[in-house]
C-alpha cells in the first residue's frame, strides 16, 4: 500500500499538485495535539498546510513549524476557537482538497457550533478526530469522511453499531485504533499490526490524524486508501523506532523521523 510514495515524483509538479490540507484544530487547554498533527501532515508529501489555531499560540508554533500557513482565530473566554473564526474559514475554503477537524479542539458549545457550520459548507473530504468525534457531528454535511476514533470514542458515536456497520454509511471511512487497528470502507475491513506499544503513549493519534489528513488532499478521491495508507505508514514508522531506540525511552515525535528512511527502504 505504501509502495507509490517510495517512487520519484514527476520532475513537472509544484506543490499545488500535491494538494493543501487546512487544519482547524487546538485549545489554550490542549496546544501540543494540533502541532503534532501539523508536523505529521508535513512529513506526509502534501504541498500545502494551512492551520487555523488559537491565535495566542501563532508565534510559537510558527516558529516550530514555519513550512506551515498559521492562521490566528479569535478565542472563547475559555481558551477554545471562537465561532468568529468562521469567517477567516469561509475564504479560504476553495483553496483546500482535504481537512483534519479536532486534534486538541475542546468540546466547548462555541467550539463545536464553528464544527458543524464548517462540516456543513465544506465540499472536500474531512478526517475527523479527537473532540469532534460527537454523535451530533459526525454525520454532518454531504463531503466523505474519514473516522479516527479509539475504543471510548467509538462508544461514544458507533450507537452500538459494529465498525462494518459504521463503514456502511454513505461516504464514511472508519479507522478504529488500538492494538490491532481496523480500517473499514463499504463492506470491507482491513487490519493492521503494525506498531505496537511504540504507539501506546499520548500524541500517536495526533501523528495518525495528520500523516492521514496530508495522504487525503494528495488524493481525496479514495479516503480508503488514504486512511490504509496512513496506518499502515505510522506503524511501520513505529516498529523501525522500536528497532531503532527500543519502545520505553522515545517519544511520540520520534515517530516521525522514521516516516522517510520506512519508504527509502521499500526501494531496497
């Protein structure tokens, strides 16, 4: 599944030929989750991030990550993105081929008003993750979307449906993580076994949401593919920083330094 992105790219490309993925996503209360996710959708090959944050936590983290496009939005008296941050969403929404939608988010009411106005204008295909995984949120808007729950968070939104039950809805891609990770599309389920406990620690679903939301605007036609292809890429990056470093004494963030030397090797 990985085998495409370890060929050489067209020498006619520019970075508009390997899409622009917007980012709304972080809190005063949670600030890491959105910048891990951006790290990870950088290391993916899109050609464009655009990341709409609270705009107290700009200066930082345009200074870790300056390949992105930081983009400031007002904030609730609790530290969460306002709803006013619609209105710097809407213009730019023609630019993008993809979302990522939650990482770091909150579940304040405001917050996840500003959610659902967005899933219900956007065109494009939307990973959704982490806070926005709500009942009343998922099933919003007409574009395709990709599920990234963990087991309590598939409790909350499944109703009791299975993972295949879940994948049968129209336009919806479930990747439901854990130990072994399901990646449901139709009728069909795919699991993967790679990475182990290298991903049991805080911040390895960020790294997912991202490298997953980068791989769906390079090709938004087959959020199946992009979501098995992002599973399947952090996990064998997970199990070569295990090889590496051993699986106690890393960080989550180490992961990505593995993400270009898995596809080198794929060559040879």
């Amino acid at each position: 599944v990985l085998a495409p992105l370890a060929r050489l790219r067209s020498p006619q490309s520019d970075k508009r030929t390997y899409g622009h993925l917007l980012v709304l996503g972080g809190s005063q209360s949670y600030p890491g989750a959105v910048l891990m996710t951006v790290l990870a959708a950088l290391r993916s090959g899109v050609g464009l991030v655009t990341a709409f944050v609270p705009e107290s936590l700009v200066p930082a983290f345009a200074a870790r990550a300056p390949e992105a496009m930081w983009v400031g939005c007002p904030v609730t008296p609790e530290g969460g993105v306002a709803l006013e941050a619609e209105s710097l969403i809407r213009r730019r929404l023609d630019r993008a081929q993809a979302w990522v939608i939650g990482p770091g988010l909150g579940r304040e009411p405001e917050t996840q008003a500003l959610v659902a106005s967005v899933l219900k204008q956007s065109a494009v295909p939307v990973v959704l993750d982490a806070d926005v995984l709500q009942p009343e949120l998922v099933g919003l808007g007409s574009a395709s979307r990709i599920l990234t729950p963990h087991a309590g968070e598939f409790a909350r939104i499944s109703g009791g449906r299975t993972v295949r039950e879940m994948a049968r809805s129209p336009g919806h891609t479930v990747v439901l993580k854990g130990s072994v990770t399901q990646v449901a599309a139709g009728e069909g389920v795919a699991h993967s076994f790679f990475g182990g406990p290298v991903l049991a620690r805080g911040g390895s679903g960020d790294l997912l949401a991202g490298l997953i939301g980068g791989l769906l605007a390079q090709q938004p036609q087959d959020p199946a593919l992009a979501a098995a292809r992002g599973v399947v890429w952090h996990g064998l990056a997970a199990d070569r920083l295990a090889r590496q470093s051993g699986q106690v004494a890393v960080v989550t963030t180490d992961l990505l330094d593995q993400l270009g030397p898995v596809l080198r090797e794929l060559n040879g």
